[in-house]
C-alpha cells in the first residue's frame, strides 16, 4: 500500500503539474520551450529529458516510500494544523535546498550545476534539465521535510502540486522573476520558491 500510495502521489502530481503548467503557459501566451532552440539540441533535450525524468520519479518514489508513515488520514488535521504542517514543510525545504544550492555553485558549480545553467535566458521546459546529484539534492528537499512534519494525503498532494508547478513558471518570467534573475547572475536567489533564505543570509535580488 505504501509503494502503490508513493507512485501515485509522485507521478499523479508531477503530471498533473506539468500539464497545469503547459496550460498557463499556453494561456498567457508564454512559450513553453524556448522557440529559438534549433532543431537539434531539442531533440537532444527531450532525449535527455526522457532518461532523466523517470530516474527523477523513480528516486522521489523510493524517498516518498521512506517517509510515508508519517502521512496521517485526511481530517485528522484541523484547518490550523494543515497551515501550521505546509508551512513547517516549506521553510524545512527552502532551508534543504537553499543550503545544497548555494554550496554547489560555491564549489562545484562546473562539475555538477552547470549544465541546469546552460540557458541564460530560461523556459518552463528547461526545468529538469538537471544532473542525477541535482536530482537527488531536489528529491531529498522535497522528501525529508516529511521525516519531521506529519501530513495529510491531500496535504501533500497540495504542497507537492505548488512546488512542481511553480518550478516550471519561475523558469519564465510570467509572475515571478527572481529564478531567471538566478540564471542571469548566479550568485543569489538560492531558494526555490520562497526566498526566505536568501532575505535572511543577504542572498536576495
């Protein structure tokens, strides 16, 4: 029950948030993948991406099974108590993230995060264009907030549909900027949606 409630979660949201995603993109006239990609590093992209994405799920299924005792029946939380779970779970992942962020372009930027940099200028497409340490850096951000934090099925689902959709959106412009401005200039905006860190430690542009 465990593995079937893991891989439904994982890949249930993830879907559902890429297609969200697409759709506001699409609405706002915002292009999804960057329309002046030649041909050829596209297919090489969406080469990648179909290796890289599964892996991706794979390892957030094994890290959501590791943690799925602590999710709790829905109802047990008062509506105080769900505000109080999502936004304990939001300041341990920034915390998670921001941390492995800001370590990783100090001293291994070229080795291991410089290939999520290779677009200056970004879209929602180039959001998993990630190396497998990356990949794991954002499953366990995501993943061990829950070691501490008790949730709802619906809690979760809620927080993890807000953390991948917004994922894709601040690879744009379109309501927030402070992701793009991380690719123009490195060095700030570490957190992956709210920059508490980076207000707290001066990291913030």
């Amino acid at each position: 029950m465990n593995f079937l409630y893991s891989l439904s979660v994982i890949v249930g949201t993830f879907s559902v948030s890429t297609f969200t995603a697409y759709c506001i993109c699409l609405y706002n006239d915002c292009p999804f993948v960057n329309p002046k990609m030649k041909h050829a590093i596209r297919v090489e992209r969406i080469y990648d991406l179909v290796k890289n994405v599964p892996s991706l799920l794979l390892q957030s299924v094994g890290m959501m099974y590791l943690v799925s005792n602590n999710i709790i029946p829905y109802g047990q939380h008062t509506w105080l108590e769900s505000y109080r779970a999502m936004s304990l779970y939001c300041l341990l992942t920034e915390a998670n993230y921001y941390t492995y962020h800001r370590f990783i372009h100090r001293y291994y930027y070229v080795q291991i995060h410089k290939m999520h940099h290779e677009n200056v200028i970004v879209y929602p497409f180039d959001t998993f264009h990630l190396t497998q340490l990356d990949n794991i850096a954002l499953v366990v951000s995501l993943g061990l907030p829950l070691v501490f934090i008790q949730m709802s099925m619906v809690e979760h689902f809620l927080i993890l549909y807000m953390y991948i959709t917004s994922a894709y959106l601040s690879h744009s412009e379109l309501f927030w900027k402070h992701h793009s401005i991380h690719h123009r200039l490195l060095n700030c905006n570490f957190c992956i949606l709210f920059p508490v860190f980076d207000i707290l430690f001066g990291t913030y542009r």
